[in-house]
C-alpha cells in the first residue's frame, strides 16, 4: 500500500513540476513515507531524518531549499511528536491526507510548516488525478491497486484502524476505470489493495454493491489483462463468492495471502481475531478445493501476550497441517495504543526468539520443499525487470516466485513459458524452451 500511496503522491506533485529523482542529495523535496506495524519504526524515521538534516543543511548554504516531509502511519501516529522533535521537517501528513499536497506545499513556500493528520471528510480517491500507471519497483507491466482502505477489525496488536481510518470501499466504477488506464499504460498483471482487501464492499456502477468476487470477474473481462491479484485478506471475510471465483476465473492467480497469525484459539481470541484455528482449517480446505493448485502465504506472531508452549505447539501443528510456500513472521511488539499493550502475561524476549527461529525454520522448509517441487515443470512467468547477469532476466511465477532465466530485454512485460531448472530456497531458475508447448500437466517439453 505504501508503494501505491508513494506512486500517487508522484502524481499530485507532477503538476507542481516535482520529478522522481533516484538520490536525496540535491532534491528539492523529500517526503519519508512510513510504516507503523512494527517496532522501532519511529526510531528509524528519527535516524533518517537526521542523515535528511544534514543534506537539508547543505541545499541551503548552495542558496536552495529542501523540503522535508514525513507521512504515512508513523506521520498519522505520531506526527504531534515528530513536529516537536524534528523542527526542521515542513510537513507531517498521514496516509488520508497526501491528497492535500499543492496545499501544503503552497504554505510550506510561505515559511509555515503543516500538520495534516486529520480524517477528510470525502475519500482522498476523490481528489487525486489520473493514475499515471506503473511503478518504480516494478515498471508498468505489474503494477498496484488500491480498491479499499482502512479496518474495523481492531485486533488487539494493530495499529491499522488508528492510522489508517475506518473501512471504506471504492466505487467498482472507479477501480475499472483506473485499471483500463493502468493495462492501456502496459499492465499485464494487478494487484488489488487492501488493509482488509477482501471485505471489498464497493458501489456498483448501476445499484447495490459489488464484494470482491464480483469486481475479480468484472476485471478478468479488461482486454489485455492477463492477471489477478489481491492482498491482503482476512480469514472471515473470504465469503463463498470470491472462493468460487478462485474456481472459475483463470486469470486470478493461484497465490493468495491469508494471514492466520496464531493456530491457538486462545491467542486468536486474545488478539480479537474472529475466527477459530478450524475455521482456518476448513476455509483452506475449501479454497484448495475450489482450486487443487492453489499456495498460501501467511503471517504469524509469535510471543503474543500469555502465549504458552502448548500455544506455540499448536502455531507449529497448523503450519504443519496446512503447509506454506511463503510467510511473514514476527515477534509480537507492542504498539502503543493498542490492547495488547497492557496485556499480562508479556512473553520474555529470549523466549520469543527461540520461538521466532523455531517457527521460521519450519517456515523455510516448507518454502524450499515448494520451490524444489517445481523443478522440471514448465510455468509462466512475467517478465519485469532485467536481472543482474548481463541477457538475464527476472520475472514472477503464478506463486509469486522470483524466476530467474536468460532471455532478451525485449521479452520485458511479457507472460513466457520457463522450463524450471532448479528450486533455490527464494527463488527459480530456468530457461525458455526452445521448441516447447505447454503439455497439461506441464511437466514436460513436447
């Protein structure tokens, strides 16, 4: 979602004459853009601004200015904090308000300083320009969507619904219009965005509402693109409609983020998760049911408040059961402001660390076991950028897998069949077939 946002902040001050430049020596604007769900994050914004000063400071003795800017969750979170520890930032702005750019960069130019941390009261979309297409991480051919925002969840260690608002959905007319424009400008795969993506409730284009099923057929009929996908998701809001959709439509790959975060009840219901480690269960068997071929990444905190060996066995026992080719996982940190915060029973830092290192092993594992499952078969990967070998070029399998493969920078933005050679614990290897056609298994050249 940052990447978005960053994307779209680009955009509002392209009319300003502002121009993404690599380097932050010399730029006449610097905007940190932030993250608050894990610790220390305020701490790194601090340190960075510091090294920002000191450019800050020699922009000015050459007679120009430097702007410096901090958004996003940090700015949203703590941005009351940040104006008095750091006077020599211009702008704190949270993740609701970068709409408001021209404007603050107008009072900025008046030797003010700006604040904008308050919810508007109409949705940012509203207010920003055409999306210009494509990113800087990816190029335009795989590119991101934000089609909701926000959370009414409030799970215990999350700071979401503080610094990033209430739920709210996108008009479905709107985000098939943005994604016309992004497949025109050379998209060939979408992301769609959420904090809690698949609570997607938009309105429709003529009466009612769409959920997310609906808007994922609608997108699959967009000439030119040729792939779906969404993140992130919660358990409990994955309704029968967007499963079937995993069935029915090809183009939505067979890769979806599901964070499960414990496998114990009692620290599910301790975070305020909604849902049972057999809920889990049973929606995963009824996704990979819907479709056989389907991965699952996830997220798991370990270290919870009151979290017990018998807890973090059974975290152990739905890893196992349900298997990963991919997860994110943590020790839990307390967020000020949260729940969690003043929960007894905090867990003791060296034990949340054997923890994290057991788990993350079988996590590893079973990412590794995945990629080298897929030696010998033939899988269609996505081009987006050029690799670090002179002819190599690095794409995305339907798993998300980076695939690495000799191949001409002109095959860039284009879906190719890549013989895998090799499963690496991060990533593929493979070449591209010369005579080759996709068999139905494809695990074999014809």
């Amino acid at each position: 979602m940052n990447v978005y946002d960053s994307a779209r902040m680009a955009d509002v001050l392209a009319p300003l004459g502002f121009l993404p430049i690599d380097d932050a020596e010399g730029a006449d604007m610097v905007i940190l853009n932030t993250c608050h769900i894990r610790e220390k994050a305020a701490e790194k914004v601090y340190s960075e601004l510091g090294r920002l000063r000191s450019l800050q400071q020699e922009k000015a003795r050459g007679g120009g200015r430097m702007i410096l800017a901090v958004a996003g969750c940090v700015a949203q979170a703590e941005g009351e904090e940040i104006m008095r520890r750091a006077p020599y930032v211009d702008m704190v702005f949270g993740p609701q308000s970068y709409q408001n750019l021209p404007e603050m960069v107008a009072r900025v130019a008046r030797a003010g300083r700006v604040l904008d941390i308050d919810f508007p009261a109409e949705p940012k979309f509203d207010r920003l320009p055409e999306v210009a297409g494509g990113t800087a991480d990816t190029g335009p051919w795989s590119t991101f969507l934000a089609i909701q925002e926000g959370c009414d969840k409030f799970c215990t260690f999350c700071v979401v619904p503080y610094t990033r608002g209430a739920e709210y959905s996108r008009p479905a007319a709107d985000i098939l219009k943005e994604a016309r424009r992004l497949v025109e400008a050379g998209a060939r795969e979408i992301m769609l965005l959420g904090q809690n993506v698949n609570c997607y409730h938009g309105e429709a284009p003529i009466d009612g509402e769409w959920g997310l099923g609906r808007l994922v057929r609608e997108l699959a009929d967009v000439s030119g693109l040729e792939r779906i996908r969404y993140t992130t998701s919660y358990p409990a809001d994955m309704d029968d409609d967007l499963i079937t959709a995993h069935a029915e439509v090809p183009t939505l790959m067979p890769f979806l983020h599901l964070p499960v975060q414990s496998g114990s009840d009692r620290i599910l219901n301790a975070m305020n998760r909604r849902h049972s480690a057999e809920d889990y269960r049973t929606l995963v068997g009824r996704l990979r049911e819907a479709r056989p071929d389907l991965a699952l990444s996830s997220d798991f905190i370990v270290g919870f408040p009151g979290e017990t060996d018998a807890d973090f066995q059974e975290t152990l026992d739905l890893i196992d059961a349900i298997g990963f080719v991919q997860a994110y996982s943590f020790k839990y940190s307390a967020r000020p402001g949260t729940p969690a915060v003043d929960m007894p029973d905090q867990v003791p830092e060296n034990l949340k660390n054997g923890r994290l290192a057991e788990l993350q092993n079988l996590l590893n594992a079973q990412q590794i076991a995945f990629n080298k499952d897929c030696k010998d078969r033939i899988l269609p990967v996505l081009f987006d950028r050029p690799g670090r070998r002179e002819g190599q070029l690095v794409g995305r399998s339907p798993y998300m897998q980076p695939v690495h493969a000799t191949a001409p920078a002109s095959l860039l933005g284009t879906i190719q069949d890549v013989y895998i050679e090799a499963g690496h614990p991060n990533s593929l290897a493979g070449v591209l077939p010369l005579s080759c056609r996709r068999p139905s298994d494809k695990r074999a050249c014809a």
